[in-house]
C-alpha cells in the first residue's frame, strides 16, 4: 500500500468502520444476540509490573482474584517457550476457566522498541502465533512502540507499511492457527483512525485491535470517540482511569485507577457490550506517573504533519475540565519498590471491584 493511500484512508476513519467487511461484522452480531451482558474481567501483567511475577504466578492471582483472563502483553513472564511448559499453563489456566491472552510486543524494526532477543520481526511472529496456539490465547497481541516513532524519517507511516507487510506475509499460518493479530496503540504512536486503517487493509480476518483508551489520549483523543471508531474491530483491550488537564506547554495526563478518573465507564462498558460483545477488559493500571503532551511547542507537530485543530476538539475539550494531579512520594520508612508495588495491588484492587459493581464487568461471583 503506498503512504499517500494509507493516508487517504486512515482520514476517512468513521466511514471505514461503517463499511466494516460483513464477516466480522456477523461475527459481532451472533455473539450480541448469545444473551450475555456482561464483560469479562481480567488482568494485564503490567499492572503488577513491581513484582515481577511469572506467568504460572499471574494465572494463579487472575484464580485467586476470580478473574476470567490474563494478557501477558509480551514474552517477558514466560519462564520458557518450550511446549511442554506452555502446554502446563494452558491446563492449568482451562482448569480454573481462565483465558489466557498472550501479546509478542513491538514488531516494526524501525522502532527503537523493538527487541531482536527473540531474532527478527517475522520470527517473532511466527514464535507468538506459535505460543498462542499452544497455550490457547486467540490473539498475538503486537505493536509499533510509542510516539518516538512518529518522528523518524518518513514518520509513522513508514513503521505501518512494514508492519501491515509482516502481517500479511504470514497469513497463511494466523488462519491455520485459527487466531487474529491484536494491533495496540501504544503510548501515542497510532491514533484510531490510522489503527483502523491499519486494521482493514492488513485484512480482518487475521488483524483487529487491542484499544487502551489512556493510549489514545497520549494521541491527542477522545477515548470514548476513539472506542467508537475502532468499534467492531477490537478483539483485546487493556483499560486504566485517567486524569487529563491543560499546562502551559498543552497538556499533562496520567492514568488511575478504574473509577477514580475522568473516563466514564459504565458507558464505556456498555458501548463494549454495543460494539465488541465478548471481549474482555484487562485492567492495567499505571498511575502516579504523569505524561506530557506539549502540543503547543512547534516540533511536537512534526510527529503529526497532517492533523488538523478539528481532529483534536474533542481531547480539547476534555483536557479543558481536568485538574491537576499530583505525584505521590514514599514515606522515608519505606522503599520506592515497596511503594509501588502496595500502589500497584490497591489500584488494581479498587479497579476490579469497581467494574464488578458498577460496570456489569466480570463473569465469576
């Protein structure tokens, strides 16, 4: 696909959607019409982050916390790759009636997040198609990497034509395996417009979206707007509260447990039921760490070349009715480490018991 096509058509954005291919769309329709409403519930490995769990240790805390699933976003928790260990955590996560969602992290060379620990970016691909089909993860959840991306030379553009060219070169192999790519915008490096096009020219058959609604706001969006225009094509999420507010540079804001922050979520948890029936919420909460968007400084603009004021009214406004937060320091008895490891159980915490009782989310008692 050449740049300025892709360009074209990640600006026409809602009318994608609404021209969505037919089969995920009768994919959506027979699972609203299965009579559930609620969401499942689950855990990102990154909330926990301090701890450095493995993944046999967060499936046992997604049993403990009667959870429904766990997205392990990259290979990092898994102790070994081989079968006979993948196999063991599947039996032991399907036992407990837990999903487990596995992601390969940054698949764009390009990008300086990339990782070669695990070779080049088509054998990553091929080893999480691989580990997902062994432990029963319907996705690989995959990224470009982050906003820095936006400024290389040829911008964003250049890290979306490898990627959808990697994607595409193993769809043989996604569809015998009988899973999709979960593509996430990651720390501001996709809007939702450009993740959609992304989407429908790699083909949704093997490719959907992996959404974070505190992502899309490091893009200068609605979070709300940004669920509704990726719609149907979310097949994974990862959520987080957040708190956004005007600075002097444009803007600052930071994430928070689910329920403490601006976003609404019972709304947000109903358009999921509307829109992507079946997919569940993995909370991952990073908060206490505050995120500059100086939207008003001239090179900030060189990431984003063909924005307009228009595109970004609506997180415009939204910044408008935030309030400063501030960040929270240790008492001198304890630890960074500790802090933030009893910071990071408490916001998780209060995230799943919020979504259980005012969000209809979490299929368990």
């Amino acid at each position: 696909m050449k740049r300025r096509d892709f360009t074209k058509s990640a600006g026409m954005g809602l009318l994608a959607m609404q021209s969505f291919p037919a089969i995920a769309l009768n994919e959506v329709l027979k699972k609203a019409t299965s009579g559930s409403t609620r969401i499942p519930l689950g855990l990102c490995n990154h909330s926990l982050r301090s701890l450095n769990l493995n993944a046999q240790q967060l499936i046992e805390y997604a049993i403990e916390k009667k959870l429904d699933s766990v997205l392990l976003n990259t290979f990092q928790p898994f102790d070994l790759l081989d079968s006979e260990y993948l196999a063991g955590l599947s039996r032991l996560a399907k036992s407990n009636n837990v999903s487990i969602y596995i992601g390969a992290g940054s698949i764009s060379e390009k990008s300086k997040s990339f990782s070669g620990k695990y070779g080049n970016a088509a054998t990553l691909l091929k080893e999480g198609i691989r580990v997902a089909k062994t432990v029963g993860s319907p996705i690989v959840g995959v990224r470009i990497g982050s906003i820095e991306d936006r400024y290389v030379d040829g911008g964003i553009e250049v890290h979306i034509e490898s990627v959808m060219n990697l994607m595409k070169s193993v769809r043989s192999q996604v569809l015998d395996a009988g899973i999709k790519f979960a593509f996430e915008n990651h720390a501001g490096d996709l809007r939702s417009e450009e993740l959609l096009a992304l989407i429908n020219e790699t083909g949704t058959d093997i490719c959907g979206a992996l959404f974070d609604p505190a992502n899309a706001v490091w893009a200068m969006e609605d979070p709300m707007k940004a669920l509704e225009t990726l719609g149907s094509t979310i097949v994974c999420t990862s959520v987080r509260d957040l708190a956004v507010w005007e600075t002097n540079e444009g803007a600052m804001f930071q994430g928070m447990a689910i329920g403490e922050g601006m976003l609404d979520f019972q709304s947000y948890a109903k358009t999921m039921v509307e829109l992507c029936p079946g997919v569940p919420l993995h909370v991952e909460t990073i908060s206490n760490s505050a995120r500059p968007i100086p939207f008003f400084k001239p090179e900030f603009w060189k990431g984003f070349p063909r924005l307009k004021a228009t595109d970004i009214v609506d997180f415009l406004n939204l910044a408008k009715k935030g309030k400063p937060l501030e960040i929270s320091t240790p008492p001198v008895e304890i630890t960074q480490k500790d802090f933030d490891i009893g910071l990071q159980r408490a916001e998780l915490i209060k995230s799943f018991d919020y979504l259980r009782k005012d969000c209809n989310t979490g299929l368990k008692s």
